[in-house]
C-alpha cells in the first residue's frame, strides 16, 4: 500500500509545503492538503485552472494530484474556540470544519488513516518588529500560530496515524542565531518548535510508534518569506557566505522531507536537519 500524507500550510506552487508535496507525490505517497482557510478561494481556483499545472510535473512526467483540499486555520482547534468576528468574517464564512479538530476528524472519515503528516506553516503578525519591541499580543500570535499550532495537529492526527509514520516541520536558525530582522517572537516561536520536536518525538514514539523531525530550512523567496522583507538579503548572503556557494532549491527541502518520512530514516527521530547548503556550520562570513 502507498503512504498517504497530510500536508499543512499550502496556498500556492512557492513555498516548502508544496515542494515537500511534490516530492512525497514523486515517491509514490497519496497527497492530502490543508490550506489556510483565508486563502483556500484563490489556491482551488488556480489549481482548477491549470495555473500550477508547469509545477505539478512530477520525473516521470505525470502530475502530481491532490487527492482533496482541506479548508484549515491551525491557530484553532475546535469551533468553541472560533471569536464571533472570525466566525463572520466574509472568508470563512464559506468554509466549515476547518478547526483542528475538524480537520482531522475530516480526514479520518474521508481516508482512515494517514501515514505522514508535515507542518509547512508560519505566522508572526509583528515579524518586522525587533523582538524587544513586540507586543506581548504579537508574540503570542507568533506562537499560537507557528508552535503550538504543531502540537495541536500533532495531538489530533496522532490517533490516525499508522505505526512507523513520520511527523515533520520546517524551522530556521534564527531559532539558535542572531538573525536581526527576524523578529515579533518568530525566533521564540522557531526555538519552542525546536524543542517540542524532541519531546514530541519522545511522547509520540513510546505512544504510537511515530517519528517527529524537523527540518532547518535556508531562505527561499516565499510569498511568508518575501513578508518578512529581508528575504533577498538573506539569500544573497547564503550565496556569499555557505559553504555550498548555489541557489537553494525547494525541491532539496521536498526531497530531504520525503527521505525523512521514509524506512530510509527508520531510526532518525527528534533530529532538527540543516537543509541550507551548509550555512548554519559557518562561524564567520567570508
Ligand atoms: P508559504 O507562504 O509557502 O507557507 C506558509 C503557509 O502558512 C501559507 O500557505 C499560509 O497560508 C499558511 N498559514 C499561515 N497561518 C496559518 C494558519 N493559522 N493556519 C493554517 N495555515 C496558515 O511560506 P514558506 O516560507 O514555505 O513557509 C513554510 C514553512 O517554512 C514555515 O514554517 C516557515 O517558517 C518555514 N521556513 C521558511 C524559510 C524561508 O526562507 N522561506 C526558511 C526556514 C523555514
């Protein structure tokens, strides 16, 4: 039987949850999505409309499929949780059971069970602040958002995942560095992820026979990343100063993801892996 995956936090053919789909769909894994409930118009339209279909080709040729399309706003797990002003908000409105809990519950009727889920997904409404100039709100946002938002679907997907199943997310270094620029608690949020993988990987290893990694990813030109601001800065510095001097592709993030979530990896749990063409060794720029 073929794996099956839920990947979280897909809105466009750009970021890291799209290339790490790519490369379980090329590995032979059945896809499942979860795309951010504000977002979910524009992303099934254009994938209706064949605006992704350049980037859904897979080596062999064929397309990479998305076996269905789940609404999902990770910052909430279950409809008691949803304030008025979001439940009428015109963007959601649209949509229903796209609360964690839901959204699990969803997949559960409509496939049993999943082998490999994968958190692509970030969010820090102060990331342009400096950290000493965040707002106790935006940290919290950038927390609930980009950790602890892991750990709930981790919680709720963990009773349908298959024994020998795979958990990954994406972190970066300002989680461990001084990445001025980096800022509204997105550090905080990267370095508590980091942590929970370790714990999570204990808890969800003795329970259910599940791994939890993470994958500490170099810049890439998102629509998140392109955000922040800085992004050019920083990928330009990566070329200058990694020891691998080229462009890192999103593709090496997908394919470390889909290694990750294989036999391959069978005994790797716990573990934050540096996919950014070495940077993350060098003590100094040169
Ligand atoms: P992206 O824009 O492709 O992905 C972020 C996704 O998160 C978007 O689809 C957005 O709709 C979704 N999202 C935001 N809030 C959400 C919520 N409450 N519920 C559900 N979905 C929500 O951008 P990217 O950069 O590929 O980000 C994916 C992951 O990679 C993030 O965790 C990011 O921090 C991480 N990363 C990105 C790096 C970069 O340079 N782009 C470097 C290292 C890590």
């Amino acid at each position: 039987r073929g794996k099956r995956a839920f990947i979280a936090g897909i809105a466009d053919d750009n970021g890291y949850g799209w290339a790490i789909a790519k490369s379980l769909a090329a590995a032979g894994a059945e896809i499942l999505v979860g795309t951010w409930v504000p977002a979910l118009n524009i992303f099934e339209t254009s994938l209706r409309r064949g605006k992704f279909d350049q980037s859904r080709v897979l080596p062999d040729g064929s397309l990479m499929e998305i076996a269905k399309v789940y609404p999902l706003d990770a910052v909430f797990d279950s409809p008691e949780d949803v304030p008025e002003d979001v439940k009428t908000n015109k963007r959601y409105a649209g949509s229903s059971k796209w609360t964690v809990s839901e959204v699990a519950e969803s997949v559960k009727q409509d496939f049993g069970t999943i082998d490999i889920l994968v958190h692509s997904l970030a969010n820090g409404p102060e990331v342009s602040k400096p950290l000493s100039e965040t707002s106790r709100k935006g940290y919290l946002a950038a927390i609930t958002a980009s950790s602890y938002s892991f750990i709930s679907l981790l919680k709720h997907f963990l009773p349908i995942m298959n024994p020998g199943g795979a958990t990954i997310s994406l972190t970066y270094i300002a989680s461990e560095r001084i990445i001025p620029g980096y800022g509204g608690g997105m550090s905080s949020a990267k370095a508590a992820l980091e942590s929970d993988t370790k714990v999570l990987a204990f808890e969800a290893g003795r329970k259910h026979k599940v791994r939890v990694n993470t994958i500490s990813a170099g810049p890439l030109g998102s629509r998140a990343a392109k955000a922040i601001g800085f992004i050019d800065m920083m990928i330009n510095y990566s070329l200058e100063n990694a020891p691998l001097q080229k462009e890192l592709y999103a593709e090496e993030v997908g394919n470390t993801a889909a290694f990750l979530a294989s036999p391959l990896a069978s005994a790797i749990t716990g573990a934050t892996v540096y996919v950014d063409n070495g940077l993350n060794a060098m003590g100094v720029g040169v």
